[in-house]
C-alpha cells in the first residue's frame, strides 16, 4: 500500500440501480459518507451509466488476459484494484441482482490484474419485500466473494422499500449504512476510539 493509501484508504461504491437517487444510491452515499468521515476517499460508480457488455464465455480472457470486449469494464477494475473496500450496491430483481451488476460480476472471470483477495465488502440491497426475499441474491454474492478470498464486512439490507429514495425515511438502516463505511475505515487505519453515533447520522442530514 502507498503512503497516501495508508492514511485515506480508498472506498469504491458500485451502484447496480439504474435508478439514479433510487435506494440503492442513497444506501451506497451513506456508507460513503461514513467512510469518508473516518478519512477514506470514496468514488461512486453508477454501472448502468457505463458500458458493460456481457461475457461471452469465449475465454480468451483466459488465453491472453485481456477481454474481447472493448468497453468501460477495464477503467472500472483499475479503479477497483486501486480501492481497499468496495461497496457493492444492488436491488434485488427478481430474487437476484439486476442484470447490470450481474454482467458486471460475470466480467471478474477474466480480471487478471484485480486481487480479489485483499479486497473488503460491503454490501448494500435494498428491496420491495420481506428480508428473506433477498436471500438468494445474498447467497450468490457472499459465495462469490467467498470463493475469490474477500472479506465480506458487512450485509446491509433494506427490506419493505420501492419508493425513488425511499429508504432515507429508514434512519436506522441508514445510519447502520453510515457506521459500515465509518468502522471499515476506521478498521483499515487501526482507529480504536469510536465516534458517537449521532455524528454519522448527522453527516447524512446536511
Ligand atoms: C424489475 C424489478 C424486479 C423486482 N423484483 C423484486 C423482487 O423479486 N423482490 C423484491 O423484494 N423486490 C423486487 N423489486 C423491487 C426493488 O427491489 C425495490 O423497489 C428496490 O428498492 C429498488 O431499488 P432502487 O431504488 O435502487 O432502484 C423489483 C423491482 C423491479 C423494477
């Protein structure tokens, strides 16, 4: 890690709504909020304002390490491989991610210059059902990111949300959203004394 790493530890939101101030954005801010306030520097990628094409399961990825596709994916894994946690933000669609942020995990197959290894996760879904709806879409990350080596920080669900924006009514999901990015940091720097509660809220109100 880089001296400037060490000190502001960098924090990649990944937003897979195509809704722009949709739940999953605001969910995927507040732990960028959170981050930011312990001294990350933080990005916020919204994947259906980029061009992600899906795998063609050609696996020339894995003859010549690099994808036939020519598109926004290899930006993307720079500023991936440069993040120590990322945030990744996805509804649940039909029991599972949307197609966006599932063509953007497909395209990891042949992410040679990522180690997905080092890197730490926060995940953030909201949802318009009960918890359990989102049992599936967990199941599939959390084995994901279990057979690549990643640390899985946290598992931040809002249930009960369809609304644009909906889920900032839910101060406590969102403070918790506030928390993950803070402590991940927080974590990351080896910083023992913890900030009272109200002022990661208090981040996300003004
Ligand atoms: C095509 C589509 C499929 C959906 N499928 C589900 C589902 O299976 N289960 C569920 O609880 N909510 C489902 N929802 C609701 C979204 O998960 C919910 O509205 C979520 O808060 C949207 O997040 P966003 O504001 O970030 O877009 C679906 C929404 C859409 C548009």
């Amino acid at each position: 890690m880089q001296k400037e790493e060490q000190a502001h530890p960098r924090v990649l939101g990944v937003v897979g709504s195509p809704r722009r101030g949709g739940n999953t954005d605001f969910l995927v801010e507040a732990v960028l909020t959170g981050a930011e306030k312990a001294g990350a520097l933080t990005e916020k990628i919204i994947l259906n304002e980029l061009e992600i094409k899906p795998c063609q399961a050609c696996n020339r990825c894995r003859e010549t390490g690099s994808c036939v596709h020519e598109d926004d994916l290899p930006e993307l894994l720079e500023k991936m491989q440069r993040s120590q946690v990322w945030v990744l933000g996805t509804p649940v669609y039909w029991w599972g991610p949307t197609s966006q942020f599932k063509a953007f995990v497909d395209r990891w197959y042949g992410a040679k210059h990522v180690n997905f290894a080092e890197k730490k996760v926060i995940l953030a879904i909201p949802l318009g059902g009960g918890k359990s709806t989102a049992d599936h879409t967990v199941g599939m990350l959390t084995s994901t990111l279990t057979y690549l080596g990643m640390e899985l920080l946290d598992t931040l669900l809002a249930p009960g949300v369809n609304g644009l924006g909906e889920v900032r009514e839910h101060a406590s999901v969102m403070q918790r959203a506030c928390h993950a990015g803070r402590d991940a940091v927080k974590a990351l720097l080896h910083v023992e004394d913890a900030k009272s509660d109200e002022s990661c809220l208090h981040a996300l109100e003004t």
